[in-house]
C-alpha cells in the first residue's frame, strides 16, 4: 500500500528553481519616488522575488522586483502602506 501524499502545496521561494515570471498577465511597477523602504512588500512575497537594494544615487534602500519569478499575485501592491506599487498589463 502506497503512503498517501500529506502535502500538496507548494513552499515559499520554491520559483527560484524555475524562472515562472512569463506566464504572468500583470507585474507590479514600483514608484522610487514614493517608496519609503519600509520592506513590508519583500516580507508579503511568496514567492520571494523582491529584495531591499540601496540605490546607488539617493543610498536609501527601496524595494526591486526580480521578474524572472514574480507571478503578478498583487499581495505587494495590495498591501504597500503608501501605495508605491502599481500593477501594469505585462503583454
């Protein structure tokens, strides 16, 4: 008798093994300008594809977007505290 299969879901960061960005319909932009580095879109990230970068002309930290991963789920953008990121079509 087979043992039966106790977890189907997949875990977080499990796309960095496969670049899943192209199937995606819509990706979020992020305004620099309005970004404030507050990180909370990094931490929403299932898929983990938004790291916390210093910009080299201003030296604050603020948010970037792997797209090779992202997904377009809109959890950053739904939750971002001031509204920095905005999803666009991606076709």
């Amino acid at each position: 008798m087979k043992a039966p299969i106790t977890n189907l879901s997949a875990q977080a960061n499990s796309s960095l093994a496969n670049k899943t960005g192209s199937w995606r319909t819509v990706k979020p932009v992020i305004n620099l300008n309005t970004c404030v580095g507050c990180s909370l879109c990094a931490k929403l990230c299932p898929e983990g594809c938004i790291e916390m970068k210093k910009q080299i002309k201003t030296e604050k930290i603020k948010a970037k977007i792997n797209y090779d991963y992202c997904k377009g789920c809109g959890l950053c953008a739904h939750e971002c505290p001031v509204k920095a990121i905005k999803m666009e079509n991606d076709f």
